[in-house]
C-alpha cells in the first residue's frame, strides 16, 4: 500500500470515529404503561420531540419541578412536543396516581411495575433523571435533577423545527 493509500485511509478512520462519536444514540424502545391502562412503546412517539421524565413521589426535586414540566408540556405540545412521566417501579401505583390526580398533570404519567423502562435508559437510579429525545427518538441531552427550563425551552424550539 503507498503511502498516499495509507494517509487517506487514515484520514477515512478519523472521520469516521469522529462522526461516530457526534452521533446521538438512539433512545431504547420502551415500553411502559400509562395510568389509564394502555401500553405504549416509545417509538410510537417518533416524529414528535419527547421528553422522558423519571421520577418517584418520594423524590422532593422531582415534586418540585413537575409544575415546570407541565407548564413547559403545555407551551410546546401544540407544537409537536409530547412529555412522558415515569414513575420508578418502587413507586406505590397509587400514590403516582393520587399525585397526578390532585396535580392535574397535562402529560403522560406511566408506571415502571417492573423497572424494564429505567433498566433501559442506562439503568436510571437517581430521580429525577430525564432524557430530551428528538424527531427521529435519538437522545439529544440527558439531565440529572432538575433541568435549567430556559435553556430547555431554547432546546426545545430548535428541535421543534427540525424537520421530521
């Protein structure tokens, strides 16, 4: 091989480890199951921009910062914004749905009865933990605890107008 062959091939391998590295990875396809009974996969929500809330009723921040997060579904969701809420398995189902109810939250709130949703978004512990996906459902940021909302906001509008 000339040298010539060798420094392209090089440069080919260093392209490509960067692109690779720039990349979003793509969301796990959950599946999850929301108060109202329905299971959901994820990737049913491709084409929309999703946030994916873990959380416990237990979790003060996590309490803290649902006001926001509703607030924030309701500013975006005519625009292609959808929010998923999901409770971690030691999660009393009936307190998630006591808390909801007395909250009127405007989102999705789902039950994680057997942790598979948090196993697979990188085995979630901590709460609050939450992930940004985009249209395509890869993950654009991941926050732990609560996230900075006007940073989120300016995010969110960006990701809104990206095309499908």
């Amino acid at each position: 091989m000339s040298l010539k062959a060798i420094t392209r091939f090089g440069v080919a391998v260093l392209l490509l480890a960067f692109l690779s590295a720039c990349s979003k990875p793509a969301a796990p396809d959950v599946g999850y199951t929301t108060l109202d009974g329905r299971t959901v996969q994820l990737s049913s929500l491709r084409g929309k921009v999703v946030l994916v809330n873990f959380w416990a009723t237990t979790c003060t921040t996590c309490v803290a910062e649902m006001p926001k997060l509703a607030e924030t579904h309701l500013k975006f969701a005519p625009k292609g914004f959808e929010t998923v809420a999901i409770a971690m398995d030691y999660d009393p189902p009936e307190y998630v749905r006591n808390f909801a109810a007395r909250k009127g939250l405007p989102f999705t709130i789902a039950l994680d009865v057997t942790g598979q949703a948090a196993k697979g978004f990188e085995d979630v512990r901590l709460t609050p933990t939450t992930f940004l996906l985009d249209k395509q459902g890869r993950i654009v940021q991941k926050y732990l605890g609560e996230p900075d909302f006007t940073k989120l906001h300016a995010l969110l509008e960006k990701l809104l107008a990206e095309p499908a």
